[in-house]
C-alpha cells in the first residue's frame, strides 16, 4: 500500500482527491492537514465521506508526513513551496495541485502570483504532471507541478495541432468556460450562489494566471504563441469547456479527415483522452466526475479556421484526478488505478 | 461472471444501472435493449459510457436475454409485467425498477396504475426489494420489485419509529422533496430546463402513486396510517430530501438520546444507511451518485412532535444502485459490491 | 414626490427596493447609505442600475436622511433600532425590513435576537406591516415592522383557516422551501454556489427566529398554536413555497367547496394575493419579481388534513415589495403603485 | 390606445411579450392566438398573468386580427409569412419575431431555413428590426423583421469597430453563449432540466441559421465577412454573452482609450445600449428582464486583438422587448414606453 498524506484537505481539490483515494485499492490516506480545521473530523465537514474516512484533520507539520511515500499539497498557491524541500529531502515524494511549480521561469512566476518563491532550485526538477506529453518523465520524478485545469482543456486541445504544424500559433484563441468550483470554497460574495446562478460572466480577460503556463507547454512543441486565453464563470459547479480556435495551415480539401485521423493517432492508447467523431459537441456533463478528456474537431471551411471543442471536469482531470494518475505513474501502479469512474449523466 | 440484461437501457434508471455496472467486477452486462433505439450504439446516446460499454441496443425479444441469469427492467410501468415469466421459466431472475411487482393487492394496483395486471400470479411471489427489511428474502428471490424512489426514503425513515410504537401513526405527514430526473427522460414541457429552474412546486397533492407502495409496506410493521404524502419537485437533478413528521409518543423529556439509540440499533450493520448525530440536517449532495441514505432526528418538545430528515439519490438508493444491491444479495456477492461510490460533493 | 432614504442599499433587500422604487413614479430616492461602500456608485456594486441611478452610496448618519419623508432599513437586525427614535423625533417615518419591530415582547426578541433591545418604548407603536390582516393601522403609522418573508407566507396561507375555527391550532405544520437569497449577500461558505446548488437541506429545525413571529400573529386570530415550522434551502435564488399542514374540523363532505369559498371570499379585493382554483399547485417562478402570493387550497379526505400551498417571492412581498406597498399605504398612494410587475415565466 | 394582437402566445416570446405590454400603458392586447391552446385562458397556461390578463387563446384566423393596429408573429420560423400579406393589405402593421423576413436574398433563406418562402415579394419592404441602426426606418415601415437574439447581441458589439475600420473583418470569432430559453417551449429531450444543467455544450459549430443573418448587416457597413459564430448552450434560463474576438487595426498605443471613445460616442443617446467602462466584464443577470445591450471593450496588446463583451436578455433586447421598442418607433410613442424594468439582481 501506498501511504500518502494531504496537505489543505478542506478545499475542492482537496476533498476530491479523498473521494477519489478512498476508493483506491492500492492507496492509503495517513493524514489529511488543515490548520483551520485541526481536530475536526475530516467526515464532520464532508459528511459524503462517513463510514470510510475515519481521520481528523492534522496540524500541517512536517512531522505529520513522516510515514507518508507521497504528500499532494491541495492548498492555495504559494504553500507548498515552503515544505517541499523538505519532504523531499525525507524521501517523500510530493505532488503540488497548485501552481508553485509549473512555471519554469522564477520571474515569471512571481510576476504573476505576486510573491517571492520559496524555493526556486526545485523548479527545473520538478516535471509538469501531464502524463499525456510527460509520462515517461513522471514515472521517476519525485516532485510533480500537476497542471492547472484550464491549461489541462487547451493543451490536450492545442498539442496534436501544433506538434503537426497545422495552425498559425499567432491565431489562437482559447475561450473557455469554468463551473464555479474552480474559484474555490472561501468566502466570498462574488461565488455566492446568488451571485453566479442564471448569469455567465469573463473574468481575467486581461490576463490570468493560466496564460503564462499554457505559454509555457505550447513553446515546447512550437513557436512562440500570443494565445488569446479568455476564462468564464459558468453557472454549474464542475466542468471546463474550451472552445479553441485558430487559423489552419494545410491540408485544404481534406482538412477534416487528416486532422480527425491526426488527433486519433495522437491519443491512441491513452487512458483519458477521447476523440469524438469530427463535427461532435461533447457536453461538459458527460466527464462529470471522471478523469476523462473529451475532444471534437471541426474545420469550418469559408474561415479556413480550426475549431477544437475540449471538456474535462476541473475537479478531476484537471485537478484531484489528474494528480492520482500522476501518483499511479510515480508508483508503477496501473495508469487508470482508482479512476474508472464514468461521467455522471444525468 | 454474473450475466445481466437491461431493458429499456434509455432512460435515467437504465444508463445509471449501466454506469454503476460497468465498475462491478463480477457483473457483466450482455445485452442492452430499447426498442426505440435499436442499432444505436448505448455510447451514442450516453457519451459518457464511450470506451467501456461497447453494446448498441437491441430489440427486446425474450431471444435476447437467453444467455443473462438476471435481467433488468429499466422501464416504464406496465412492462416487465408482459416478460417476466417468460424470463423466470426460463431461469433468468428479474429485478423490475418500476412498479409492476411493488404492490401486492391486484386491485389496488390496477387503479394506480391505470392497466389490467398482465401477470398477477406473479404477486405473491414478488419480493419488495428494500434489503433493510427483506433482505434474507430477496437472497432467494427470483423475482424483485425494486422500491420506489420515496418510498426507499420514507419507510427508512419511519420504520424504527413505526416498529417501536414510538409515533401515531394517523398524525404521519411525509412532505418530499424530488429532483427533476425522477420525472424520467421523455420530451415533456413540464419537465424543460425552463420550466424546471429557479422554481419549486408541490404536485400530486391528492394523490400519488408511490403512496399506496408507502402504506403497504409500513402495514406490515404497524397499524393502518393514512399517512400524508405530498411530494414536490425541486431544481435539482439528483436527491430526495424527505422531511417526515409525526406525533411522538412515549418518552418524556429523554426522547431525543433514546430514539436516537433506537435509530442507531435499528441500522447498526447497514452498509447503506447512515444515522446521522441528532439534531443534523442531512443534504441531498452528501449522498450525490451514492446508495447511501442519510437519516438525521429531532424531536421538538414543545410540539411533542418527531421531525425525521431521510436523504437518498432517487437514481441510485431510490433505483439503480438499489438494484444492484438487490442483485449481490440473490447472488451471494458482496452486498456493496460495485457500491462503494461516495457522494459527490460538491 | 415621497422623499426616500434607504439604510443599507448593499444587500438583497435593498437593491431590490431600488429597482422597485426606480420604477415608482411618486417616489424618489434622495439617499442610500452603507458603511462599507460609502463613496462607491450604487451602480458600480449593482450594474442593473447603471443609467438610472446616479447616485454614490452615503455614510449612514442621522444628517443623511434629513430631506427624507420616509426611511427604509434594509439592515441585518438590530440596526434600526439605534436610530429609529431620532428620524421620528425629525418627523420621518420608518419602514424596518428587518426583525427589530416585529416581536411585541421584548424578552421573546432578546431571547431570539440574542441582544438588548436598544428602544423597546417603540414597540407598542410600531405595526406589524402585513396589509392583509393590519392595513388600517399601517396607514397612520410612522413606523412600520416589515413581516418576514416566511411569516408572510405562512399566515396568509393559515389565516382564513384559523379565523373561521376550520383546523384544529396544535396540529399545524410548516414545511417551508426558500430560495438561497433569503441568506442575504455576506460572504460565507455556506451560500457559495458550489455548496447549494444541487442540493436540498432542512435548516433550523430546533427553532428559527421567525417561528415566535409567525406565533404572535397567529395568536391575534385564535388561540395559541405550537405549530412546527420547518425551514428548507432550496438551489434558487428567489421564492419561498410553504407547504402548511392542519387537521380540518368541520364541514365534512363540502369541506373542499366552503374553504375555498371562505378564501376567496377573506382575499376577495386584495392587490397582492390570488387564491388559485382548489386542487391547484403554485409554482414559486409565477411570482418572481412579483408582489404577488398564490394560495391554493386542498382537503384530503383520508387524513381528513388540508394542505396550504402557498407561494410568495422572498424579496419582493416577503420583503422589499411588500416594504412598498406598506409605504403606499402610508403616504396615501395607491396600494400597487409601483408594484404591477408581472411574475417572470420563464 | 393601440391595439394589438399576438400570434403563437403560448411561447416563451410570446408571453414575455405578453407580460411586457401588460405594462405598457398606451397600448391594448385585442387577442392572442394559439392553435394548440384555442380557448384556453392564457393565465392557465401562464399563471403570472392572472388577473392582469382576461384573454383566452384564439383560433389563428385573419379575423381575429380585423381591430388590431399591429399584429406581432411570436411563432416558429415560416409563420408569418403565410398571413402578412393578408394583414398588411388589410392596414395592419407586423413585426415579425421569427426569421421570415430578416433575410434579403430569398435563395439563401430558402437554404438555411428548408421551405419555400410564401411571400418573397415581402422582403423587400421589411425592415430589419434594430433600432441602433434602422431608427428612421423602422419609424416608417409597416413590417418588421425583428433581428435574432444573437445577432443583436453580436452585431450591436462589432458595429463601432466595422464602421471605423478598426479590425480586420476576416479575423472576426463571435463565440455566444446563450440561455436555454433560446431553444423555446418545445417537448424535447436535449432541453430538458437533467440534461441542460449543470453542463455547458457548444452547438451547430458547422452552421447556424443566425450566421447569414449577423453577415448581412455586418456587409451593410463594411466588407463581407466570413466570421466564424460558434454558440452554445448554457444552464441558464435567460441571457446572452457574446465574446467578440478580432484583430485590430490602427491606433497602436492609444487603442484602449480611444475604441472605447468611440463607442460611447456611437451609443451616446442610445436608450438601451450601455458602453461600460474599458476593462469591465458585463455580466448577463445585470440585463435579465431588461431591454438593456451591455457592451465592454477590451484590447489586448500582446496579440493585437480586440475582446468585446456584450450581453442582453434573449428574451428582451433579443426577442419580446426590441418588438416593443420597434412598436414604439412604428406608432411615434416613447421609445422606452413599457421598457423601464431595470436588470433583477439577484
């Protein structure tokens, strides 16, 4: 058995990555951290997890780790940054569902999130956790940077394309659609219910912090890309869908089969990747739960234009679940290990 | 491997059997049939099942089902009564999530249901499928009759109060409260998006079905109630929240500890029910994609009342996954075999 | 033109009295206070606003409502209280939206409010703003107690049975749904998005401040009732349906015709409530954005009970809509000036 | 007075029309008609009508029309033009909420919209119905087209940038996302509630009938266009957002500043288009139940691009609401008359 430790067990990503371990034959939970909430049953807050997670909360010290193979911080950015040193110096791996590690240019990191990184010497050993142009990589890496979940949509949407030479990197737009657990539970009147129900609503439209990392993976398969990335608060709680646009280059006539059959080569054989028939509209609602990405191409022939329709559950392939398929890599367990769950529809 | 069949694999009921189903290890489903959808992949209807249910639907001929020892009626009302004794002389078992078995009085039923009873020979044979009360009969049942979705809700509710005499039974008022897909998959205007969100409405005041179903089964343990039974519909998919209330006898000033004992003795074991702390208020969400039912008391001094909170997921404790508890227990499995899903929150 | 001030222009309460009053053509608005927004545009915080009013929120001192005739609290509770006594003396009435004037017995109001009372000498003068049992006095009053929106509900639906001796006090049940706008606009986890959406939860069980208010109206018709009340959480933004619940005494077999005659009869003239025909069920969207609440009426003979259905929009006559019209009333205007919006289906 | 009548009431513009004009204090509604409802009172299929609304459904013959000014058509597409003739003949006015008559060319109507077109000789009479840039006409004319809820949405964003020249038309993506209301009161499994909420799906990406029409005004000032428009369908009643996306041409540092001046001063005066300040993110709830058009402009420098915002109410500014501002023009009334109902948040 795996022995691993949650560090920030109260949040969304938190709770998910429980719900999603607790039915893991192969994996253990040793402790779940919160510093507000230690002492209190972990299943008092999340009452879907009586009967099976008996822990309570832990103060999140590194002594609490002490008996874990792997840690996951699902806490706020700018967290795991002060302990992962030293877990990793014990021997524990360690895989941050925030943003501390994903940018590879310290600058750049700390232009966009405001702070002074803690420990900018792991930044070139920690591998960016998307098995999908990764995997080999995260198999041995003892320190994982998991993806954010909008750049999880648009980089599987993007990759086959751009790896292909088959867009003008400088004509892409990604306009994407968020349910509201991807802002998070904190208080907060602008995620009141009231607030978000029957309404939609761009946010970030300037700029956010996903961009600079989208950025990032795009360059290393092609030229630099001045992407357009303009994220939406939908009124639904789970759910990414990434409407992705962007000049062709190419085939001509039989854009839409090349490219069909391109994207199907690409994915073939990977667990969470499905590419639906050319011309489909996958539904957010049909990952809801599941660690599945699902992705349409169309080509619109009078604009010469691609456009790419890429849905993940934010919760789970683009955060709890995705991080669980990292841990099965780093581990040698099956890649798909406690992730069958389908997409709950209704 | 256990062989199942599904009929009527279309609707809400059947695509969560299906879903739950494709997690058992020892279940495998042979044929899916809908005679609407005939020839159509079930992965074409339900996209969520892409990759892991690789069966189109097939016309519902008895022929279809040959090779299944347990078939599933997954459909409206008045149908599984036309197939199932073709299908138990045969030797296949059947577990109908409608109505066609609930009640035992042919009478009664025909005027509920509207129909002449097809089979009501069968009656007497007919286990009503709530494993906690039936459970040592429906391990040697050919022939269940799954609950309906409030009726799994009330009667758990009020069974430790009715068997312990602790309430009146004429005073029992039973207001539910239904997410939307209970009203099933059928092109209705009722049942739109529009028509549906941002309301809520009482409906069947004077009469529903699933009240004849509730009385039957509390008559076995207590005196005849005319309960009150009056359920609404609520803006949500999933859930039945019911709010059970009834006149208090008995206790004096210790009524709250000693039926709260009661409750928990009564369930003690119970894989699926959970009796939450007094005075909790059990959500629907907690048991969200779950087979768990939460059960939260209070007694109110002043009134000398019992308010009973009884939450389920009507798609599976109130259907699907109440079925396939059924299924594990006539065929010795794991009683939550393939059930150990926990609620989704959020 | 009546010369407004409105305390608290920040919540749900207030910016709906706003958008009604925006409408009003007899009324203007000449000051809106907040403490934490002082300086802000109204519309900046609420953009519905935008082009209609101009003006920036005020700090709230005595001085800021000197040109006003008449003054609203839109304020969390025990905020009235302070400054209620300086706008009479200054010969400016007061409508309180909150639950500062409601309660005539001081210690009941402690005991529920959990506060001293700052001006209880005002409570034998204020009247209970409910048109329908109390509109005489509401025209002479300088000062207004605003009902709550679930004692609104309830005692409409309740008090034609209880004037006319038709149901029997201690066997009232309240089983009450309300929208999530109920909460008000504080940052909370509790009301985020993510938490209520898809769900369903009693609240309040034990007690709910707004039961000893219900009881006090109650008990101006009749004799004392212990009824149960019992609070819901709906995932909608706005309407409350009250499901009330009574043993009948009385007219036996004619007992559906004569109560819905004794309704019809007790609203017969009334602006803002529409007895539906009996046997009906009121949806809370027939009345979003509306003054309006529907009642409709059903005996069940079995249980010999009747069932209330009764709807009303939590921010309009559970609270701002329902502010209006008392202002109406007091100023002499027509009693649905300002308040002939039509329900918003769909 | 005028007088109108209502063709197809029971449709959701229908009765947003309905409950529009029931404010409207200088105009009467004569007669609404229906096929399927004929002699059915409105507000029983309506219920927030009651009481303000007497009328029954009527049979769609040209006689019920005969004391009408103005006959407005809220029926499926390929209505309208079967009757026109005949009313027009007879001096009555229409407009027309449908697509009959907003398309020009009759053979690329014919395409999109499969029939045969009844009164081709129509066409060119109609004026198409969006008062910010047919006022005078509209003024004049005796048949209206009355625009789709997109194209609204989409051409009152783009039109100060096309009539300057400031983008590159080629390069135009409108990527809308619209309520379900949209989609109308039909019985149809794809709109129902468990299938439309929590989920968000893009649809028609190859081709939608709205494309021809928003390419036809966007031609009347500027060069053709083969933009791409890609909507999808949100878990939300009402509402519009339209994200625009086209690459600038001109003012290079001073581009913020000075597009978002000329749009102000293209809308200055404009009663219901509201330029929000440069930067702002509209959101659709501020418009819902309004007439108003919210637009906010963003440039974004690192890739040239414009990102303009625009939301309205389908139902209002897209549908029921910009026929009553066209009636106000037709019948030289306030253009606003009726049309004051601000935005409800929440």
């Amino acid at each position: 058995m795996i022995k691993v430790g949650i560090v920030g067990g109260t949040g969304y990503t938190g709770v998910e990555l429980i719900r999603i371990i607790a039915n893991h034959r192969e994996v253990e939970i040793k402790v779940i951290t919160s510093r507000s909430n230690a002492g209190t049953l972990v299943s008092d807050v999340y009452p879907n997890l009586r009967g099976r997670i008996n822990l309570a909360f832990s103060e999140p010290t590194l002594e609490a780790y002490k008996n874990c193979d792997l840690v996951f911080f699902a806490t706020p950015n700018a967290t795991a940054m002060f302990l992962a040193q030293a877990l990793l110096d014990s021997g524990t791996k360690v895989i941050d569902l925030a943003a501390d590690f994903r940018i590879k240019d310290v600058e750049l990191w700390q232009k966009w999130y405001g702070e002074k990184h803690a420990c900018p010497d792991l930044l070139s050993q920690a591998v960016y956790g998307l098995p999908e142009i990764n995997r080999e990589a995260i198999r041995s890496a003892n320190l994982v940077a998991n993806p954010g979940c909008y750049p999880t949509s648009v980089i599987l949407g993007l990759l086959p394309l751009l790896k292909n030479g088959l867009i003008e990197p400088s004509s892409i737009i990604a306009d994407c659609k968020s349910g509201a657990s991807g802002a998070g539970r904190n208080a907060n009147v602008a995620t009141l219910f009231s607030e978000v129900t029957e309404s939609v609503k761009a946010y970030g439209t300037a700029g956010h912090r996903h961009l600079p990392e989208i950025r990032q993976i795009l360059q290393t398969v092609n030229a630099n890309s001045n992407l357009v990335f303009s994220p939406h608060l939908m009124p639904m709680i789970r759910g990414i869908h990434s409407t992705l646009y962007a000049d062709a280059i190419g085939f001509g006539d039989d854009c839409t089969n090349r490219t069909q059959q391109i994207f199907e080569d690409a994915y073939k054989g990977e667990p969470f990747v499905d590419v639906l028939p050319a011309g489909s509209h996958p539904e957010t609602r049909s990952v809801k739960g599941s660690n599945m990405c699902r992705i349409a191409i169309h080509y619109l022939e009078e604009s010469n234009k691609y456009v790419i329709l890429s849905v993940i559950d934010n919760l789970v392939k683009g955060a709890a679940g995705q991080a669980v398929q990292n841990m099965n890599l780093m581990f040698g367990l099956e890649e798909d290990a406690g992730l069958q769950s389908l997409g709950m529809m209704p």
